[in-house]
C-alpha cells in the first residue's frame, strides 16, 4: 500500500548526484578518500564506499 502511494524507504543518501560525480574525479586525480570527506564534511568511509 506504501509502495503504491509513492512512499520512498530507507535513508537518505549523505552525497547528491553532483558530489559524487566530483568526489570519483577526485580520486581519479589522486585526492585521498581523507581529504574528500573533510572537504564535503562526512566520514572517509562513505567516500570509500564510492570506489
């Protein structure tokens, strides 16, 4: 029923599209997962799940 209504589950993604667009050419450059997610203000480990 909650499917039908269009109701989304789960949460929210920390990146939009555009930042993990630009966090991938990022790493393609040599930027450390570190520096990215100081930068973007979240944790190293969300950045190194984008690999």
């Amino acid at each position: 029923m909650a499917i039908a209504n269009g109701t989304k589950f789960g949460r929210k993604p920390k990146l939009t599209d555009h930042q993990r667009q630009l966090t991938r050419h990022r790493m393609a450059d040599g930027d450390t997962c570190r520096a990215i997610a100081r930068d973007l203000g979240v944790a190293h480990t969300t950045i190194s799940r984008l690999r």
